[in-house]
C-alpha cells in the first residue's frame, strides 16, 4: 500500500480506502464487512469511512464491529453528520443542537472514544456557517473527534469556511469528500484548485461510477441479476449511467486497460489517483476478492499517452454529469 498526507494535515491515508455506502448494514451483510475489512487490513488499508445516515446508523454498527478485532490506533477512521436522522425538524442539518447529538450517537455505534475525522455529510444553507464551524472546533477540543472535514462542498463554500476559521482562529477542515471519476468530474473545474490552496485534500467516491467502471455491464445486454443496477430500491444514480454511449465508451476504456494488462477498474482507479489533490479513493466492496484487485491500482503509472487516450474515449461523455 501506499499513503498519502490527508490534505495539508500530518494524517497520512492509504491511496485506496474503503467504504460503507450501499453496502454494509443488515446482519446478512455483517459477515461480509467482517472478511472484506480483514483483507483490506491484509492489503495495507488503514481508512475506513462511514456515515450516520447508511441505513440510519446501522452502517457504523457494522463497520464499528467488524473493526473492533483491531487496535485503535491501526486504522483512521470517519463519519458524517448531517441527513435526516429522525422526523423532528431538528433531527437534521449542521445545527450545533444536531452535531453534538449525532456525534455522541454515532460513536456509540460505532463503540470507540473518538473519530479520526468528521465529515460534513453536505452544506447546510439554514445553519450559520460559524455555528457550525464552532461547533467542529469544539468537538475536537474534547477529543471526540480528531479532524474536521466536508462533502461534497463548493469551492465558494470552502473558501468562505476558511475565511471564518482564520478570523475566529479555529482549527482548518482537511478534507472534501467529492464525486469523482471518468464521468464526474466537475471538481477539477475549482473545488481541486481552492482546496488545495486551502489545504483540504481530496476523499472521493464512486470512482468506479457505481460499478460501471468495472466493466460489468455491457451496452444492449440485460442487466446482471446480481448487480447493484438490477436492484433499483438500492439507489437510482446508476440508472443515469445506464446508456449506451457511457457503456460503449467502457468498452473501449476496457480495451486500452487490456492493452495494459490491468483491469478497467484498475485503470479508472489510477486515473483518480494520478490528481495530486486526491489523497484517497474509496471503494466499495461486498467481497475481499474486488479489494484485493482494486488495490493493485496504486502501481499503476499511466503515461502521457495512455491519459491522451483516455481523453479521446472520454470526450463522447463529456456533456455527461449524472449528479449535477
């Protein structure tokens, strides 16, 4: 494994980490969180993230398990805080009422004393910013937890954020958890520029676009029965990926990483990893086999040429933005 400084912080995070969306959270899944996590130990990953909303807490009970054979120390792990945990109209958001009770309720869950990092699960636009922020600060004053960090924020929000940490002299957010891979790719647009230059470092999901960059499905042939595409109450952002030239473009992605020798999720992994402002890519796993092949990405070295034509099968997507 390789590792790589979270943002401007000291924290040093496996190249690949592991996730727990759309994955771990029922009791028939706790066997699988138990191997994929021992085999990610095994492959040298030592960050693992989760949130309070999967599955309502019930993905930081799995991932808090399967973690506890482990020392504390070996592994940084995360959650978030900020979708709807309750039907009360402050059971949301990044009020300081509704951080400081989720984060006392998630670490329960999850059975430690602290998080290595808190995540803002989005921005809250009915909660003050410093409210926030102070907040933050606070819970890492008492320890709970370690650093504060954001998802899926706007360079514009980034910047004011830390426009108010330095006026108020708090502590800095080190990380963003953004969408990225081949077909998402609106943070390299400013979000990548200003937080580096912010010192947020980059945690990003999806890379694999849902699994559609494993290679699995195949334009004009039905959908795997076993796939997370075949079961539509899982999410709907994959449909969006679900079109023929997004899949042809695959295809041809698939082609070139054969010509490589590695596998397309192989190739589509290295390809996120090459930002310098992306300090980890998380992956999802339901088996310890797909962790161990995803992991080899980080001895991929993708030549100029090879990006130049990564380029030119992407450029039939590039009007293409599932989520935005």
């Amino acid at each position: 494994m390789k590792y790589r400084n979270l943002g401007a912080s000291g924290l040093k995070v496996s190249e690949i980490s592991l996730g727990s969306w759309l994955t771990y959270g029922t009791a028939a899944e706790q066997k699988a969180a138990d191997a994929c996590i021992e085999k990610a130990f095994e492959c040298g990953i030592n960050f693992f993230d989760t949130a309070n909303g999967y599955n309502r807490g019930e993905g930081e009970k799995a991932i808090g398990a399967a973690l506890k054979p482990y020392s504390r120390s070996s592994y940084v792990l995360s959650t978030k805080v900020y979708f709807p945990m309750g039907s009360g109209p402050n059971d949301r958001g990044l009020s300081r009422k509704h951080i400081m009770e989720q984060c006392e309720a998630s670490l329960k869950r999850l059975g430690t004393d602290y998080v290595d990092i808190y995540f803002c699960h989005r921005y809250d636009v009915n909660t003050p910013l410093e409210e926030t922020l102070r907040a933050l600060d606070d819970l890492t004053a008492q320890g709970k937890i370690v650093y504060a960090a954001v998802s899926e924020w706007s360079a514009a929000q980034i910047t004011e954020a830390d426009g108010i940490r330095e006026r108020l002299n708090l502590r800095p957010l080190i990380s963003n958890q953004p969408i990225y891979n081949m077909f998402e790719r609106y943070i390299e647009r400013e979000v990548l520029p200003v937080s580096l230059a912010k010192g947020l470092g980059q945690v990003v999901f999806s890379p694999l676009a849902q699994g559609i960059l494993t290679g699995k499905y195949k334009p004009g042939q039905p959908l795997p029965s076993e796939s997370r595409a075949a079961n539509s109450s899982v999410n709907q952002i994959i449909n969006s990926y679900l079109n023929d030239n997004v899949l042809n473009s695959v295809q041809e992605l698939d082609q070139l990483a054969k010509e490589l020798d590695i596998t397309v999720a192989q190739l589509a992994l290295a390809w996120v990893l090459r930002q310098p402002g992306v300090s980890s890519a998380l992956i999802g796993a339901t088996q310890p086999h797909q962790i161990e092949e995803n992991v080899k990405a980080i001895d991929v070295q993708l030549s100029s040429d090879t990006l130049d034509k990564i380029e030119t099968i992407l450029e039939q997507v590039s009007d293409f933005s599932p989520m935005r």
